[in-house]
C-alpha cells in the first residue's frame, strides 16, 4: 500500500513534534508493508532523497504567513505523488494544504492526523474556519493523539461520526544506545538525583511556574533547550536565587538519551492547549522516569496518569508543583513504582508498534471503503 504524507517541514535533521511522529510512524507502517512518501516545503529544497522507511520530496516555500507556509510548486507536485498513492495522509493544522487537497482533487482516500487546535494564531481563526470545516468534512478519517483530545476539543467534537484516538508511539531503535560512562559523567555534574525538563523554551511551557517551584529547595533541575523566552527564564532563574538549576541549551540526540536515562524524573509543566501532546513526556516513559505534568486536557495527562505513572497538577501552580516535586523527591519507592509503571504503559500504549498497526488498520479499512 502506498502512503502520501503531506505536511509544511520534514527533513532527516529535523526532531520538531509532527516531524518526529511522521518519522516513526513511516518506520513501523513500512515493517508492515507500506510503501511512505513525504512531500514537504523547504527554503532551499534538496534533491528527492529515499530511505528504508521513506521517499522525500520538498518543493520551494514561496510565502510564510502565520507560520503557514505556501509553494506555488507544492500543487503539481502533490497532485502527481497522490496520483502514485493509495492513501493521502495529511497532518494539521496547515491552512495551505487544504487549499491544495480542494485544488487538486485527487479523489484519493485521507485521512488526516489532528495534532493539535489552532491556539496562538486565535485571532486568525475566524477567517480559516470555513476552510478548516470544509477540509475536515471532506476528509474520509480524522485521527487524534489521544482520547483526551478527542474529548477536549471543541473541533473535533464536530466531527465525532470520523474521528478515533491513535495514541503517538516511539520506535526505541531510532535512538543511540545510552553511554553508561556519560551518564555517570552526568550525575556527577548535576547530582545523582536531578529532574529534567526537554523542550523548546516557548511561552506555554509553564517554565515560569516551575521556576517559582523550586525557590527556597535544592532539588536539581536540568533544563534542556532553547527557545523565544530562554532569557526571560535565566533572569527569572537569577532572580530567584535558584543555582540548582541549569541551563544547558540544546543537545544531540545521543546527549538527549544519555539525560533521560541519567535523570530522576521528568517534569512537564506545560499549562496551556498550545501542548497537544508531549513528546519529551513520552520518552520519559520509555525511559521508565516517574513523570509530573499539568492537566489540560490533552495528550499530557494521557501519557502521564495521575498516582499511575506519576503526578498530574493544576496548570498555573506552582505550589502543585512544588508540593509533587517534593513527594517524588522524598518518597523514591513511590517514584520508582510510577516509573516502572510509565515504562510497562509505553510498551503497551505507546510503542511504534502499536500505532503502526492501528494506522495500518485504518488505512486498510480506507483503501478497501
């Protein structure tokens, strides 16, 4: 079966959240026979690229509006790889690529991964939303992350009668093997208890509250990225007094594993619906870390279940978060549970695997409609 995918970035160096999803869902779609191509926008396209898992084509982005990005060229391009497909699969939200799948019309079945609402550009919406119902109404399927976002948002309640919940799931072989001796290395620079936060340091993060979390504690935290508020934290973080917190930018994929496996939990304090899911989130549960997040209603508190795999606080509150830090803190045989408990809920849940088969399913059951 041949799969189109269809989304405004991907390259083999990118690691944003719907890149690393459309990597490991081409990874476990092909081990069940899926034939995946992406087309995505580029600046400077490279020349078409084939892999085990996928063939890439980019096309030139003529325009950014709103972090949407156009091509003048993504239309002919799109309507000769549909052409080749089976199955079109679209990711969004991406106004310009409902204009392509109207223009085309390629007749094809889609289905489409809804990744997240459109939050921040909010005062836009009133003008895609016509688009947005039409593009959605005339797709075949409408898969979301989680259960919880089918649940939470008010878009996708529209559209209950096409919808399910394919949870987003990791393919453990796509990262490095952890270095035993760097983790050491680690524990020894930060302590051998830190927590860890990973992620880029945007405004919905809830950084700010973490922050005022841990003032007055020596409990470390390693935070890892960087982002438009990066500065903004450093001075809150000077502020405060907080030398128990360190700042190390953004690291390779290897230097990632090495942190994961290093760390004592995972804090994920993100506290508005800008976070659809949390990848970072789950790969602390592959990694067995017992996890803290705020419940927002979406793929967060999904992953991470509340006295499960960990602790789910109020958004906005830092002496939720606080008190959580502290009972993981002082309690390591309730944190140890909760992480083996957040790794056997991955294997179950969230593996490649798993996702790869439901959307292995649906494509079927599509091709075969």
């Amino acid at each position: 079966m041949k799969i189109l995918h269809f989304y405004k970035t991907f390259a083999a160096d990118q690691h944003g959240g719907v890149e690393h999803f459309i990597r490991h869902l081409t990874h476990a779609t092909t081990a069940l026979g899926c034939e995946n191509t992406i087309l995505s926008l580029a600046r400077e396209p490279a020349a078409p690229q084939e892999t085990k898992t996928y063939r890439l084509f980019q096309v030139k982005e003529s325009a950014n509006l709103a972090s949407t990005g156009m091509s003048t060229a993504a239309f002919s391009m799109f309507a000769r790889l549909a052409a080749e497909a089976d199955i079109v699969h679209y990711h969004f939200p991406w106004p310009f690529m409902d204009l392509v799948h109207f223009a085309t019309r390629v007749g094809k079945p889609c289905v489409v991964t809804y990744h997240s609402d459109i939050v921040r550009q909010r005062l836009m919406l009133p003008l895609y939303w016509p688009l947005m119902n039409l593009f959605l109404g005339n797709v075949d399927a409408i898969a979301g992350t989680s259960p919880n976002y089918l649940e939470s948002s008010r878009v996708l309640r529209r559209f209950k009668d096409k919808s399910l919940a394919i949870p987003i799931g990791l393919q453990e072989s796509l990262y490095p093997a952890v270095e035993e001796a760097a983790v050491g290395n680690l524990k020894k620079q930060f302590g051998e208890r830190f927590f860890l936060f990973v992620g880029v340091l945007r405004y919905y993060k809830g950084l700010h509250f973490l922050l005022e979390a841990l003032k007055g504690s020596d409990m470390p935290l390693v935070v890892v990225g960087a982002g438009p508020i990066e500065k903004a934290l450093r001075e809150d973080a000077q502020r405060l007094g907080l030398l128990n917190v360190h700042f190390i930018g953004q690291v390779t994929e290897q230097e990632k594993v090495n942190l994961f496996n290093a760390c004592y939990g995972v804090v994920f304090p993100s506290h508005l619906r800008s976070e659809a899911f949390g990848i970072s989130l789950l790969e602390g549960a592959m990694f067995g870390k017992p996890m803290i997040c705020s419940e927002i209603g979406t793929g967060t508190s999904f992953i991470n279940q509340h006295e499960v795999t960990g602790l789910v606080v109020p958004p906005a509150d830092s002496m939720a978060l606080k008190a959580a830090l502290e009972r993981l803190w002082h309690e390591p045989r309730v944190a140890a549970r909760f992480g083996a408990a957040a790794r056997q809920r991955f294997s179950q849940v969230f593996s490649a695997e798993v996702m790869g088969q439901a959307y292995g399913d649906l494509y079927s059951r599509l091709r075969g409609a």
